[in-house]
C-alpha cells in the first residue's frame, strides 16, 4: 500500500534528474566514488520534503535487510518491490531495469553511510550505528506496541 502511494506522489522521491545522474553515475567509478557522488546527487536535485522521505525510506530498508535472517526479505527482494518508488519511469528494457536494481540495492546497503558526513572515519562511524540503533529502536517500540494492542 505504501509503495502504490509513493508511486502516485505527482513528484517522484528522485527527481527525474536525480535518476540519470544516478544511472551515469554508475556506469563508472568505485563504490567509494559512489558514495561521495551520490551525496552531491540527493543535495542537488531533490527538494527538502523529499530528501527527508529518501532518508527515511532508505534507513528503513536496511534496517529491514540488516534483519534478513529474521524476516526472510533479501536485498533482490526489496530492491525489486522498491524499484518504482525510485525510478517510475524505469525503461521496460531488461538490461536497462538490472542496472536500476542495482543502484536501489547500492542505496539501500550503504544508506547510513549516505546520510553521514565523511569528516572521520571514527565520526562516520559512531554516527552511522547511532543512526541505525535509533532507528532500531523506533521501529522495535512501534512493533512491541502493535504487537502488545492486538493481544
């Protein structure tokens, strides 16, 4: 359900800019490189309601995949359903909608280190599992408190 609103939003959450870049973006370069790149992507081409929603979108999803053991819901997995929140208007070619998978899949895997500042490496740490812990807890203390409501 969520996905069909966000694939309805008049705006997608990447600009249609955004999505290029990304795709030429990856077409060269190191997953280092990447990650830099793509920073300057998200600050550049997308508005602040967005940014935020990107933000979010992604902490969940790796929080999802962190707990793939759990739940049973890979990376392919999440990054096939998500796909067209990301890139709707991704082409019907194959090798084109492979490709797309796998900057969604990138995205999801690295998002801390997304939303963190490379300042230090020490500093980038600590924030990218301080992130990831409070987002482990939000989302624990809503699924305790739905789990509690329905007994």
């Amino acid at each position: 359900m969520l996905i069909m609103y966000l694939c309805a939003l008049p705006d997608p959450i990447l600009s249609p800019s955004a999505q290029s870049r990304l795709r030429d973006l990856f077409q060269t370069g190191t997953p280092r490189e990447w990650l830099k790149s793509i920073r300057a992507v998200i600050r550049q081409t997308s508005t602040t309601p967005h940014k935020i929603l990107l933000k979010y979108i992604l902490l969940f999803l790796n929080f999802v995949y962190e707990n793939e053991l759990s739940n049973q819901v890979g990376i392919s997995e999440l990054s096939f359903c998500w796909l067209p929140v990301f890139f709707p208007s991704s082409p019907s070619s194959s090798t084109q909608n492979e490709e797309d998978l796998k900057i969604v899949e990138f995205l999801i895997e690295n998002s801390t280190q997304i939303w963190t500042t490379p300042s230090s490496t020490a500093e980038a740490n600590s924030s990218s599992s301080s992130s990831s812990s409070s987002l482990s807890a939000s989302l624990s203390s809503v699924l305790s408190s739905s789990t509690s409501s329905q007994a």
